[in-house]
C-alpha cells in the first residue's frame, strides 16, 4: 500500500472560507481580518471583548525525548483537535508559526502530517501573516538605535564592548553568526563585535509570546536590557525609547492567527519561540483567546516533556495563569525501540523486549509531569510497521505506571483515528482531577530553582557552576530579578546534557556553561551545552530544490 | 483658518470594504485576496486572464527638480486620480509603496496629502502586505546560499574579495554599511568584507517592478551577477540555484496590492525601487493590469523629471511596450520661488519676480519631455499663500513654451480641486497626439547613452569617465550587455551634479565616478557623485516618539 505525502494531502484538502472557520467560533466578520481566503486574524477589540467568558479546558500536548524515529507532537495536537470536534466537543488547537530560515536548509517543517494537518501549509512555511517579519523589524530598530545612539555621542555611557542586543534575520546563516560592525571610518560609528541570531531566538519573540496584551508587551520590550555600561550598570530598552516604536511594528503581530485542520477544524498558530534560550510555546494570547471561545484548547509544547513541558508549567502557565486539564504524552513504537537500543536502520522488525526497554524513557516522563499535578494520558502515535504485541508492551507499560496509552491512528485516518484518545482525555479534562502547580516557587534562589529542574526533572546528582556563574545570579537576585522563572537550554534528545544518553539516564551531572537574563521574557536562560541561535546551511541546501512548477505550485519546499 | 493633518485626514477616511473597490474594477471575489479590511492582493490568474482586454490611457505624474518647498508630486497623482473619477472616467492610480526603515528616522512619508490620499496609510508606512518583507527574504537567502558555498568548498571558486552581492535590511541602519563576515573560526566560513544596503535597494527591488511575470521574475534572478572569480568571469545567482526558491518566496508579492483613495477610488501601491541606482518607478505587473481594467491610470516617477521620468521612459516603457499618452509636469510657486532664489523662509512673501526666474528649471524639462514625444500639462500644485499674479507668471511662462499650466486645488478639495486638470488631461490622453518614444535606441554603446542622456537631459557639455570605467563599458558590451538601456544615478536636486546648482544650468560636465551592471534588472547603473545605499538615523530619531496611544493608535509616525 502507498501513502500519499503530506503536501499530496494538504493540496486536496477542501478548505473552507476563514470567515466560516471563524463563525464556528462566533468571531464576527469585522473582527476577523482575512489574510488571504484561508488566513485571519481576529482583532485585538474582540479579544478584549472575551476576557469575561468561562474558560475551557486545557490539554497539552507533548512528547519523550525526540528520537530520529519521529514522534508526531504537532500530528497528535492536531488529531486530538480533530478528535475532539468529532465527537461533538467545541474544540480548537494552538500551534507554534514555523521558522522561515530552516525551510531552506533540511527538508520543511510541516504543520502536522498526514490525515492530521493544519493548512495552508505552504503560507505557514513561508511568510504566512508576517508575525515573524514583524519580529525581524522591531529587533532591527532596537539595534539599529542602540548603534545610533553610539554613534551621536552616547550619552548613556553604553560600553561598546558590552552591548548584549544581538541583530536577527530569519535565514540561516552562518556567515553573520559573528561579525565586525561599523567599519568603514568615520560616517559609518565606532567599530565593535556584533552577531546575528535567527529571528525565533530573539527576545523580542519570547516577549510577543508570553505578553498579556499591548501595554504589557510594550512594558516587557522596555525591560529589556541591551548593554552593559562599564560599571556594569544595565542599559535598557527604554533608555534607548525604542519600545513604542517596536510596539507599533509589533501591533498586528500580537494577533493571533486562525486557520483550519484539514477537517475544516478551528486552529490558532502563533508564536514561535525558541524550545532551548527561550520556552518553546505559541503565545498565551492565542492560547487564552482560545479557551474563552473554545471548550477545549489542544496546544503543545516544543521539544520533549522534560523541557517544553516544564517549560510550559513553570514559565506559561505560571506567568499566564493557567493550567493544565490533562496532559498528553506523545510515543510511538518507533521511538520506544530507539530508547531501547535499537539503531534506525532496524526500527522495521518487531522486537518486543526493544519496546520494553524503551519504555522507561517513556516512564520518567509520566512521573515528572505527574510531579506537576496532572493527569497524563499516553498517546501511542501509531505507524503502520507497528505490531499489536509491541503496542500492547507500551500499554502494559504505561498502566503499570498508573497512567495509560491509547492507540491513535489520526495520521491515516485523521479526527476518526483520535475518537478513541479524544473521549479519553475529554474525560479526565471533565473530570477535575488536575491539581496543577509548578514545581518550584517564585521565591526560591536562582539557583536553587536550577537544581530543582536538574534533580526533579532531569534526575541529575548535582549542578556544576563555576564562582563567576554563582555571583552572576546573586546579582540579579539583589537587582530584583530573583522571583523569575528559570528557562534551561539544553540538547533535547537526552534527560542529561549528553545528547546520546537516551533512556532514563542517572547519576549524571548538569554542567551551567552560561547565564543570560532575559528581563523583559522575564526569565533566566540557563545554558547547559552548546545552544546554536544561528544555524547553518548543509552543503546541498534544500533551497536549490526549491521552485513553482508549471502549474505555480511550489516543489520541494515539504 | 487652520488646516487638519494628514493623519487627522486619514482617520477620518470613510473606507469602504476592499472587495467593493474591487467590484468597481471587475475583479471576483476569489481574485481579490484580502490583507485586512482595506487592502488586498490581485491574484495572479485574475492578472492573466485580462491580458486580451483593450489598454487604457496612461498618464504620468512627475516634477520639476524636488526643493525643500516641497513639489506634491504624489499628492497631484492622487488628486489627479480622484478628478478623472469625478469627471465620470474609470481611472485608477498606480504608486510605489514605502520603504520601512526611513520612517524611523524622519519624519515618515505618506502616501499623499491633504484631501488627495491613499488609505490605510498606516498599514502603508508599515508591513502593508510585506512584498518588502519577501524581498529581504529572497535578498537574504541568496546572501546566505553564496556564504554557504564558499563553507563548503567553493566549487565555483569564487573570490572571496569579490562577492558583489550585498545584504540587505529595511532599516536605516549605518552600523552594517561596512562588515565583516564569518569571523570566530572555522565553523563560522571564510572571513571576508560585506556590507548592508536598504532593502529598496536591492536588485531584486528592481527586478520585481520590471518583471512580466513569475517566470520572467525566475530568469531574471538567475541573470543576477553575484560575484567574481580571480579570473574575472561572472558568478550567476542561477550558479547558486537561488532563482527558483527566490522566486517562491516572492511569488505573492509580484501580485499588486489594491487599497483606495479618500473618494474610495482605486489605487495600485506596487513595489518601490530605488530612484538613483533602480528605475524608481511602480511595478510593470501594476501599471500593466490597471491599463487592462481601468480607462485611465495616473502613475508617478521617482524624483524630478530629468531622473524620475527619464527612467520611466527609457526603461520602464521600453522594456514593458508602454507609451503615456500624457504627462504632467508638477510644480508649485514655492518650489518656483525657490528656483529663482528665494530662500525657505522668504517664500511666504509674493514675489512675481523670482517665480520667473524660477520657471527656467519648469521650462528645460517641459523641453526634456517633449522630447520623447508626449504631450505636457503643468499641474501647479495650488498651496495656500500663492497668489493669483504668482500663479499667473507660471501659466504665461508654460504657454509660451507650448503647453499649459493649470491650478489644482486637490490638497484642500480633493478630487474636486483636480477637476479642471483631469478634463484636461483626459482630452490630451485621448487626443492620440502623443508619439512616444526613448530617446535612444538598444543598439547605441552604453557610453553614447550616458553621453545622450547627459547632454540632451541635463544639457551638460561633456561626460567624464576614466579608462577604467570605459573599458569596462566595452567588456560588458563584448559579454552581451550593450543593449541595455543606462539607469543614471545623480542628485535629484540639481539637472547637473552640483545638487546647489538650481534653475537650469548650463556649461557643467558630469562625472562617473562608477558604473555597476544589473544583470538580472536589465541595465546598467551609471553613478555620478555619492550615492548612500543604506541611510543612517538622525540624532533624535522619529522612532523615540511612535508609540500606541490609549485609544491604540498610531501616533508619531506621521
């Protein structure tokens, strides 16, 4: 048997009109501002007009450690959507917008896969509603003014060899990653180091993603601090006045995007901040708009559970004040082998004890999301190879761990394929027994909030950080920065910071490289490992594939 | 009495729905793909079934050489627009959109004034429908393709000291006009000098407003000149296989964008080039398909006639097979005044005197554009302080050079003040008296068209260029490019290349100090003086000032 490819299906999906997509939701036509037959935004005016209604439930989606094999987090959100909608429940999900840079490098990201996809999925792989250009212009003017200020005689003492605003572009390329800036004589400013990031690492994005509304976003982007002067003393953004202006590129931006699943389905796609520097979930604009005019809100969380998810608690869902009804973790066969050991190559043949042993990655994660208050349902993402006694192992697996797993075959067969996980966590969202908290308070040290990640989460024994990371921390803790969350950047296909220690690893250390203060996001980048901000091109990039056809359809962007 | 702002104006526009401007043009619903309420984008299909219908009449709007006075050249477009309309003609306007990043640093520009405007100018001065976002983009993709094949290995062995292809950012931002790249190691590339330009500045600005089509938009890309090898032999965009991704990325923003004046009237606001190192005019597609759909189309060129409208003709007609039927010259009796000597703050005084004197800058370009064969009407641009015996000096001095000058009130009264110049105009246009036609032929050498444009334009005695610059004139003409047509880049101050010298200068001689090959545009950039490509913010930048106030609005920006 053959299977369509994912962009073979999303062109013959029967989209409907946004404006029909929007009448599900009960947006009136003027507050739903088309982009396009099959794009929208919905107004700022009728978001504020929601604030009173009851809230939804709220399911998050999201994953074990990424293996090779695939998972299926965004084709699982998805489903569950579309699962939920078929069995009567007003549902809607909240996905992250794509990258534009990485489209040209590997092969595209998608925006689920198979019969469980949100579409336009060309537009959302390209410029889709401009948020991420937006984004790309506010960054430019802050550092375009930060240079400027220098250059007219910096009056703020701002020491050139300390200005911490990096530029972005959203490409990748390596090229700019470190550069030598105003070169060139006199006209041109005082030379000094600079460097590019690619757009999602921008603060400017963890901002639009974490911000209530208007007011609050143009508040963060003041607390931003851009330099250091030689005293060590902080230059802010709003030293430079630069976050009205940045406000104002960023006012439609802040809008959450509406589109479809393939099954004419409600889904908001906003917001796409990096899952390592910054913490990895589309806006909480969207996510609470969603649940005052949804009754169920599927949204997911990036990378695995031990860092989208605990990102999503201890920073979202604290800082937003929301919480979860139930959460769902994404596995597949495929991956569960790959955690037992088996290679990529051989992921094909059944091997029942593989799955078996797998399975403990997959049981940290039950108990650490456990550890938050919330109820976790296993969704088993099927994949045709699989066989009834390996899917059966992940069930007996799952139930000894007093959760469960349920088999779902949304990718074949779309929202009819989820029936069985939608009924399911429809229950548990109903059944109130969520006693959601974060795992750590504000109150706590820094670096105790450090440990408690490393240890609750990662099951490390211990922290290692140097003096100089210690002091910096006591810093911003008598600064009044000490009350913020802490977002850890660390490779996401291991408990640890080995990236090939797959499993349930322990006894391991995590070693804090660097720490950076993100103080209008409003948490603590903690970095343990190497986290690249400006990826590269590989030697045959997927832009050379790229082009319309004949028809003017796009190849080889999927 | 006391006038209203232009944004005052603005927000009182009563606009109505997108789709109903559409309707005015016959454009179906599912052609017309709405950017908001208020703008939308042409489709492509709808662009292609149109080419069989008759051609209207084509009018453009350009001016004496610019003054501080200020000429309201778009203003008089707009204006102009509205009076055909009144007058019972389907007449659309076809106008470059704005560039971003100088709306932080000045005062931003609009798109027109007074009661002869387009909406939303908001959106205009910002994203609009990102077309300049999707030129970055495809800009930026190429910049890192190049990079990336020098990293790994540079099969085309190009020479790192010769990579012509700039980076670009739609943000006054003077740090990066001098760079250097890929500093900080091996995984980082070849270090090597770089540089920014402001997007409008990018060739793929030019190639997208001369662009057929998408296909022609592919070719041209590929024919883009990137960089050299030691040898000297041309390294091609299509030797990076960027051309087909480029033009995906760009596949939306060849489509025109379709917003309304304040009378609800049509309007094209389509790509925005360069006026000293591009063509400076709208896109060919816009100007192309509102000659199919409307009776009359009223566009602009950029800067003053000896630049705006000598690339009009010379490039843009010839390359896209148009002929205006006819031209209006703009000018007011401040920018006269000034012409004959008055300075800024004297011209609120009447001075019949100096307004003749004045009138020698009007009289060389209506002689300058006659001789390409069109009819020329005067429009003075009527400001408030002008008096009747001002006014009158200028409309005896244009009969007696063989055309006609005729007041237009459009900034106070809208189309109503334009009344009288449209009736005009309509009969010019249809009176079949022009006879169009460039002012050189293909076939002439690159250096005899810099020479004919220099002396039969801005009536110079003598061209100087050094053997260098001539040679390699000659090389290109050998490799196939003599029959493109010379793109001048001079002040647009001045006929010569002493932006000082006002009125009509005789006896000067213009240097070339630099010649530069669009390969991929078509033509040849000829620079005479200094000429900046990425602009620099002022020491109290307008970004300090733009902000939302409560009421969400835009203010500063304007």
């Amino acid at each position: 048997m053959s299977y369509k490819s994912d962009i073979e299906i999303a062109r013959e999906a029967q989209k409907k009109p946004i404006q029909e997509i929007g009448d599900k939701l009960g947006i009136p036509t003027e507050h739903l501002l088309p982009y396009g037959h099959d794009k929208a935004k919905v107004s700022q005016d009728y978001i504020n007009s929601v604030q009173g209604n009851k809230s939804g439930k709220l399911i998050l989606v999201t994953a074990i450690n990424p293996t090779p094999a695939g998972e299926g987090k965004t084709t699982t959100t998805v489903g569950l959507g579309d699962g939920l909608n078929r069995i009567g429940k007003k549902a809607m999900i909240c996905i992250r917008e794509a990258s534009l840079g990485p489209n040209f490098g590997m092969k595209g990201g998608a925006a689920g896969g198979g019969y469980a996809q949100v579409v336009p999925m060309e537009d959302m792989n390209l410029h889709f509603t401009g948020d991420f250009h937006a984004i790309t212009s506010a960054h430019s003017l802050l550092s375009a003014m930060i240079d400027n200020h220098i250059y007219w005689g910096n009056e703020l003492e701002i020491d050139v060899r300390r200005v911490q605003w990096r530029r972005v572009v959203d490409m990748n390329d390596r090229a700019l990653r470190q550069i030598n800036v105003s070169l060139g004589g006199v006209a041109n400013g005082f030379p000094r180091e600079g460097g590019f990031d690619i757009t999602v690492a921008s603060e400017v994005m963890a901002i639009l993603c974490l911000a209530k509304d208007l007011q609050d976003l143009e508040k963060r982007l003041g607390d931003m601090i851009v330099a250091y002067r030689r005293d060590r003393s902080p230059v802010f953004c709003r030293d430079i006045k630069a976050e009205g202006a940045m406000t104002v590129l960023l006012k439609d931006a802040m809008q959450p995007n509406l589109v479809q699943t393939l099954e004419n389905n409600p889904a908001f796609v906003h917001g796409g901040p990096f899952a390592n520097i910054a913490h990895g979930c589309n806006s909480v604009t969207a996510t609470t708009t969603a649940l005052k005019i949804a009754d169920y809100v599927v949204t997911e969380a990036g990378f695995g559970a031990d860092l989208g998810a605990e990102k999503f608690m201890n920073i979202k869902c604290r800082k937003a004040g929301l919480a979860p009804d139930c959460v769902v973790l994404v596995a597949t066969v495929r991956a569960m082998k790959m955690n037992g050991g088996v290679a990529k190559a051989d992921l094909g043949a059944e091997n029942v004890e593989a799955v078996k042993n797998g399975c403990a990655n997959l049981g940290r994660h039950i108990e650490n999301l456990k550890g938050f208050g919330v109820p976790v349902v296993v969704a088993v993402n099927h994949f045709v190879t699989d066989t009834d006694a390996e899917v059966a192992a992940v069930s007996e697996f799952a139930k000894a761990q007093g959760s469960e797993a349920i088999l779902s075959r949304h990718w074949e067969l779309g929202g009819e394929g989820a029936e069985a996980l939608a009924r399911r966590v429809a229950e548990v969202a109903e059944s109130g027994t969520s006693q959601f908290s974060p795992i750590y308070p504000d109150e706590m040290s820094l670096f105790e909030k450090i440990e408690t990640v490393a240890k609750r989460i990662y099951r490390a024994d211990e922290v290692l950080a140097d003096k100089k990371i210690r002091d910096q921390l006591k810093l911003w803790e008598e600064q009044g920065y000490g009350n913020l969350p802490v977002c850890m950047a660390k490779t996401q296909y291991s408990f640890s910071t080995d990236p090939n220690l797959r499993g349930a690893p322990t006894g391991h250390s995590v070693p804090v490289r660097e720490v950076r203060l993100s103080a209008g996001a409003g948490f603590v980048v903690v970095v343990c490992g190497e986290i690249m901000t400006m990826p590269g091109l590989p030697r045959t990039p997927a832009a050379e594939n790229i082009h319309l056809n004949e028809g003017g359809q796009i190849e080889g962007l999927f």
